[in-house]
C-alpha cells in the first residue's frame, strides 16, 4: 500500500495550524502579573509624559514603593497587537541597580502597552493618577492639560 504524499503534507500543516491556534487562545486567556520582578532592587524610575514632554527621575523610596507597588497589582490581559501605534501617555522605566531594566507605557489607567501587545488592565490599580499627580507637583496644574 503506498502513501499519499498530499495527505500527508495535509495532516502536517493540519497539525501545525491546531497547535498555534491552542498556542493563540492560552496566550490570549493568559494574564500577566508582576511588571517589576523585584522592587527591592528598582533604585530609580524614569517617567516620560508623552503628552507634554515633561520627564521626572524618581529616585524618593516611598514614590518607587508606591510606583511599584501599583503596577505589580495591574492584572493584565492581552488585548490586541500594538504593531503601528504610536504615541502614549507615560513611558515607565525601572532602573535596578543590577540586572535588566524593566519598562512599559501606561496609555490610560486601563490599557497597558507592552509591545507586541496592549494588555487590558483589571482592576485599575491608582498607578495613572499617582503618576498625574507627581507631574502635577513638579509642573504645576496645567502639566497635564492637553490643550482641550
């Protein structure tokens, strides 16, 4: 009995295409925790207002608490893919003193971009606001008006 080489090829790519669709739908009901792995170690945060182009380094103890503390309690699911978009509202960087810097953009105080991905933020944590306000001391009111 001889094997057909289509069916074949059709059973592969068949396979292949079942495995990335379970691939797709666990990433996409996964949810993501803990954006700063250890904040023990975070010795300065910079944040960058993509609305004004104000830009603070935060190196406070009780801000980076703060800071951290919010955005490890953000529950994020993935949304949809960021590829084109451009522009955001703060640009979050944590600097440790040793190892590699974690960073995302905050666009609102429900969507996280992530690049590739925006993730949906549930439940809002506080972080937006407490990083409004700290703009809002250092620049004045008007910091984070957008001209409307």
């Amino acid at each position: 009995m001889k094997k057909n080489p289509k069916k074949t090829v059709f059973w592969i790519i068949l396979a292949v295409v079942i495995l990335l669709v379970i691939a797709a739908v666990v990433f996409l009901m996964s949810s993501r925790n803990r954006i700063v792995k250890d904040h023990s170690l975070v010795t300065s945060i910079r944040v960058f207002d993509g609305t004004t182009g104000h830009g603070l380094t935060i190196t406070d103890r009780d801000d980076i608490d703060a800071i951290v503390g919010y955005a490890n309690l953000m529950k994020l699911k993935p949304y949809k893919v960021s590829a084109g978009y451009s522009g955001y509202r703060f640009s979050i960087t944590f600097e440790p003193s040793t190892g590699s810097w974690d960073s995302f953009i905050l666009n609102s105080p429900l969507i996280v971009r992530n690049d590739p991905f925006f993730y949906a933020v549930n439940p809002p944590t506080g972080l937006y606001v407490y990083l409004e306000s700290l703009f809002d001391e250092q620049f004045g009111n008007g910091a984070n008006d957008t001209g409307s």
